[in-house]
C-alpha cells in the first residue's frame, strides 16, 4: 500500500495509471452499446440456459459482451487465438523462427503478422456467429435475429471485426502509453466487473435462507487462501546458479560473476486451462444444439460434477502444460546461449550436459506445475457441482485475475524503484545535471 500511495507522487506513473483507467473505462462502455437487429432479451435467456457451454466460457473472457451482443462481442479471444497459433507456427516454419531472433524488429514483424491473423480470425468468427444467430431462438421461442438476411450478416461481421481490431488498439496503447500489459487488463477488467453482481447474488442467497449464515465467513477463509496458493506459486522459482568465466582483454578482466536462470512453476501459465476448458466444453455445446440420444448421453457423461469430467479435464491441463512448456521453453537455445557467453552451470559441462540438465529440472517443475493448476482449476468446480457453493470465479478467472493483478503491480514497482534510484546516488555526491 505504501508503493501505491508513492506511485500518485510520481507524475509519470501517475499519468501512466490514469491513462490506463480511461482506456479500461472506454472499453467497458463499449461493451454496453448493443449490435443492431438483435433481441436482447431472448439472447441473454439464450445465454442463462446455455451457461455451462462454449458460450458461457466466451461470455466471461468478454465481460459479458457476448451475452448482450454488444460492438465488442468477439473480445480480445480473436487476438489470443492469433498470439497463440503465431507463437506455435514460430516452431514449425524456420522463417517466422528467424524473426523471432532478429531481437526488436523481428517481434514488430510478428505482431504485425498476429494483428493480420486476428482480423482474419474476426471476420471467420464473426459470420459464423451472425449465420448462427439467425437459425437460433430464445427459450420461448422468439427469434434472436430481428431481419435475418445477407445486410445482417454483413453488418454483424463487420461490426465484431472492427470492434476486436478497437480492442486490440486499446490493448496495444495501454501497454505501450500505461501500465502493465494492456490485453491481460482487458480480460482481467472483464472478468472483475461480474464481481459486484456476484457478490449481490451471495448476499441474496443468504437472505432467501439457500446459503447458512456461519458458512459465509468458512467460504470467505478459502477464497483467500486459494488467491494465496495462486500468488506462492505463480512467484516461486527454481533458480540455477549460472557462473560466468573470466575473460582477460588487454589489461582488463571481464566476467567472472555469479548469477541465476530462473524457472518459474507455471510455466506454461493460464493456457493449459484455457485449451483443456475449451475442449471439454465441447460436448456441452454440441449437446444443446443436436437432440440426438447418444449426443444428449455423451454430453451429460462429460458435464462438469462427472468422474469422466474431472478425470478428461485434468488430463487435458497436463498435457497443454507439458506441450506448451515444450514448445516456448527450448533448453537447447538456453544451453547455446550460456556456452556463447561464456557461462556455465557449476558442476555441469556446457553445451549438451547443460541443456539435458535444464530440460531434468524443467520437466520436474512442469509436473508441479500440472498438479498446481489442476487442484486451483477442479476445486471451484467441484465446490460448485457437489455442494452448491457459489464459486463466481473459476480456477481460469482466477488464475487471470490474481497473475494480472501480480505483473501490474511489479511494473508499478519497477517505476518506483527507477525513480528512487536517486536516494543511492546521493551518497556518492554523483548528481545528474539539470
């Protein structure tokens, strides 16, 4: 608390957190201005019956754009989707690995490229959802679509796709002009603004006698204590210690110092939950809309409070978390860039010893890290299936919540450590000219 009261002291960061609450303040306006030619109401009745599916899931990482089909509807998924598919083609095509070792102008490519991805993904997205929404009808029956027709789906498609493209906009000048990562905040603005609504609807359920008073406090203690796991992990690392060797050039001597790789836990960080939640909400979704004995029986086989449920789910975190730590974490380039250096894990020879050590120490961490995001991401929904605890927040929003909220504030910190580096030059009498 004392860092932020210092942060409104500091012009700069004072700027850059006001810039940041505008732009955060734009986006969730955006989301309350409505698509043209849609029944609200029968949408969002649409969207109470079909919670539990794909839509539900979308719906979140919207902040409920989605449910009330606003310009912003599509959100920012269209843009992770496109980061995502990039970063995995980065693997596979040697041109786009080129890039990303070019340092600055490499990832200026690459974010134009993602950028052209998330508009092509916008306008594939778009008319399939428009296409949908015209065969779709409310629980009572009423059309969804006001004047089904080609202007409509045009219209739809168009307005999702520039409303993504104002997103991402946003997203990049709060990154580049505020503080903290700009589409992570846009997600997290998202997800925190169900919280008021959320927490009306425990005190109305206590109220109406669904929920018993002594148990409010119990719930209380273990949401605090999940955001407490959440935060241990997601700061912890393995750290390996890193010896530089000396170097004598002319009469001077370089290197020679100690330092450390950091691993975190998680590496893999929300993906793999959000893959695993993805597939595993498919069955729902394919369920509601084909009436087929065997679909409807599939589907309730794999609804969340299952054994087969659970069991897929967990399944599916590990091995998103152990694909995707393979496919950004590469211990040979680690490896190779310390032996360039000249730099060394003590103990272990450069070069391939020290690449099959990392990839040991990494596998291990990564299994941590799988059995951490399981627990964080099941126990919500098993609180929420087996004994009806209003659980607002899944593991995935909470996850997203409590990592964003931890990068912002270290950014924050990091400004107010670059600001206070002066109270040390003092000491030495050094003074930077006026």
């Amino acid at each position: 608390m004392s860092g932020l009261q210092s942060a409104a002291n500091i012009p700069e960061l004072r700027r850059r957190v006001l810039f940041t609450l505008i732009m955060l303040a734009v986006y969730r306006m955006g989301v309350q201005i409505p698509t043209p030619g849609i029944n609200g109401e029968a949408l969002s009745a649409f969207f109470s019956q079909n919670a539990g599916t794909l839509f539900g899931m979308f719906n979140m990482f919207s902040g409920g754009a989605l449910e009330n089909f606003s310009i912003f509807a599509l959100g920012i998924m269209p843009y992770i989707s496109a980061s995502i598919i990039i970063q995995l083609l980065t693997v596979v095509i040697p041109q786009l690995e080129a890039l990303k070792k070019e340092g600055e102008a490499g990832n200026r490519k690459i974010t134009q490229y993602t950028r052209y991805g998330t508009v092509v993904l916008s306008i594939i997205q778009g008319t399939f959802i428009a296409t949908g929404l015209q065969g779709m009808t409310g629980p009572g029956g009423e059309a969804i679509v006001l004047a089904p027709g080609i202007e409509f789906k045009l219209m739809t498609m168009l307005t999702l796709t520039a409303g993504t493209a104002f997103i991402m906009w946003l997203g990049e000048q709060m990154t580049e002009r505020g503080i903290g990562n700009g589409i992570s905040l846009i997600i997290f603005a998202g997800i925190v603004a169900r919280g008021p609504a959320a927490i009306v609807n425990s005190i109305q359920l206590v109220q109406a006698g669904e929920i018993a008073m002594f148990f409010v406090p119990f719930l209380v203690i273990f949401m605090l204590g999940v955001i407490a796991v959440i935060v241990f992990f997601e700061t912890s690392q393995r750290r390996i210690p890193i010896q530089y060797a000396k170097r004598v050039v002319g009469r001077k001597v370089y290197g020679g110092q100690s330092s450390h790789l950091p691993l975190k836990i998680n590496v893999a960080g929300v993906i793999p939950p959000i893959f695993a939640s993805s597939i595993m909400m498919f069955p729902a979704t394919i369920g509601s809309f084909i009436q087929i004995d065997w679909v409807q029986r599939v589907s309730a086989a794999m609804s969340p409070g299952t054994v087969y449920y659970y069991i897929c789910y967990i399944a599916m975190i590990v091995f998103f978390c152990f694909f995707y730590t393979a496919v950004t974490f590469k211990p040979e380039d680690v490896a190779e860039n310390l032996k360039k250096n000249g730099g060394f894990i003590p103990g272990i020879r450069p070069g391939k010893r020290t690449a099959e050590f990392i990839d040991r120490v990494l596998t291990r961490l990564t299994v941590v890290g799988a059995i951490y995001l399981s627990v964080v991401c099941v126990l919500p929904t098993l609180l929420i299936s087996q004994f009806n605890i209003p659980f607002f927040f899944g593991g995935t929003a909470l996850l997203i919540v409590v990592g964003v909220g931890i990068d912002t504030i270290s950014q924050i910190e990091s400004h107010l450590h670059m600001r206070n580096y002066e109270g040390f030059m003092k000491q030495g009498k050094v003074k930077g000219r006026r």
